[in-house]
C-alpha cells in the first residue's frame, strides 16, 4: 500500500469548516483513498472513499486533486464530537487496511 | 443502526493462558476482520475471513492466533498462550464483500486484553 502523510494535530473552531489534508504521493491508478476516524480509542469509523472523482456524504467531502497526489477531508460544519484521530490511507482494496498515525483533529468551542 | 458487538469490553489475564475474544458481525455480511491497537501505537490488521477460512493474515498474526466461526453468528479470536505483549484492544470488523471490495467497514468497540 501506498503510504500517506498527514499532520500531527490540528484544531478547528466549532461550526467552521475541518479541512484535513493528506498526501500520497505514490499512490497508483488502482488504489483507493479511504477516511476513517477513531475516538478516543473507539473502534474506528468509516467515513468517506474515493478513487478519482471528488465524494460527498453525509458526513463528509472527499477531494482529490486531479494527479491524485493529495486529497483534502472537509467536516463541513464541525462539532465537538466530530474531535478524534483521522487516518487517511491509500490502499486497492479495504481487505487489509494500513493504518498510520493520523491526524488528530481538536474542534474548540 | 445495526453495529458490530464484542465481548468481553475488558479481559485480565495470565500470561501463559488461552483467552477467547468473540464478536458478532452485522447479521448480512460475510465476511470477517480483526485488528488490534496497542496502547498508543497503530491500528493493526491481524485477519480477514471469509468462508469458514482465513483470507488474508499478517506477520503479527502467528500460531499462536487462530480464528474461528462456530455457529452462524459468533467470530472468535483465540489466542493460545498469551504474552505480555499481547496486551492491546483488539477490534473486529465485518463488511459485505470481501473481494475487490472498496467499501466499508464496520468495526466494533473493542475488547482491551491485558496480560499480565
């Protein structure tokens, strides 16, 4: 799998936008980048995937620049509960996920 | 919202003894995954399962693991001698599909093992 960079901590002021990024910069055609988030040593939780195209749901949007180097997570409107550890991780499959260190997002009040 | 459940969320237990950690997957998947975290290190894939059979393993994951579905709900983790460095929070997770998957899945609250 290919590896991701991602920020050690970052924090986020209640209600604004979270704009997680991550890089890969080898990642390859067939690969996938995933998100998920883990609270608080809570199992992690999907949120969101995409190969090529920019995603959205419920939760979250997925960016992906066209040469699908980097991409950017964005919480829309974020919320104290939304405060946890993001993993961003590039993998063909989500067989066999590897997981890195990730980002921990702080949202303030 | 239907959700994966562990059991036990805690087990303390002697180095040198078999512990069982059991898990029961979302009721219309198929296919089975455990992961563990120790304490302040990195998510971790143990094993997929799929079939009544192990798909994919890890380095991490060796004879002393085994995994096992014995009736149409339960998946369990056997771990035959535990070691100190056994101790972590093991997480399961289960999903639709298993090959070419590129989807989701879904992982329960943990059980945390501490050999002691």
């Amino acid at each position: 799998d290919a590896k991701t960079t991602q920020p050690t901590s970052m924090d986020c002021a209640e209600g604004r936008a979270a704009n997680l990024p991550c890089n890969h910069s080898t990642i390859s055609g067939n690969e996938y980048v995933y998100w998920y988030r883990q609270i608080h040593s809570q199992g992690p939780q999907y949120i969101i995937h995409g190969l090529k195209n920019n995603e959205t749901n419920e939760m979250a949007s997925l960016i992906i620049t066209e040469d699908r180097k980097s991409s950017t997570l964005i919480l829309p409107h974020a919320t104290l509960r939304d405060t946890a550890v993001y993993y961003c991780i590039v993998a063909g499959s989500a067989r066999q996920l590897t997981f890195g260190s990730g980002t921990q997002l702080t949202v303030l009040p | 919202e239907p959700e994966v459940t562990q059991t036990p969320s805690h087990q303390v237990t002697q180095m040198g003894q078999e512990v069982i950690l059991r898990c029961v997957p979302i009721s219309n998947h198929l296919y089975f995954y455990w992961y563990r975290q120790i304490l302040g290190q990195k998510v971790e894939f143990l094993v997929s399962f799929y079939n009544n059979e192990i798909s994919e393993k890890s380095e991490i994951f060796d004879d002393q693991f085994s995994v096992e579905r014995p009736d149409g709900s339960n998946f369990t983790l056997k771990i035959r001698s535990t070691k100190l460095e056994d101790s972590a929070m093991y997480f399961c997770a289960s999903s639709e599909r298993l090959a070419g998957f590129t989807g989701e899945l879904f992982f329960g609250e943990g059980s945390r093992l501490t050999v002691l």
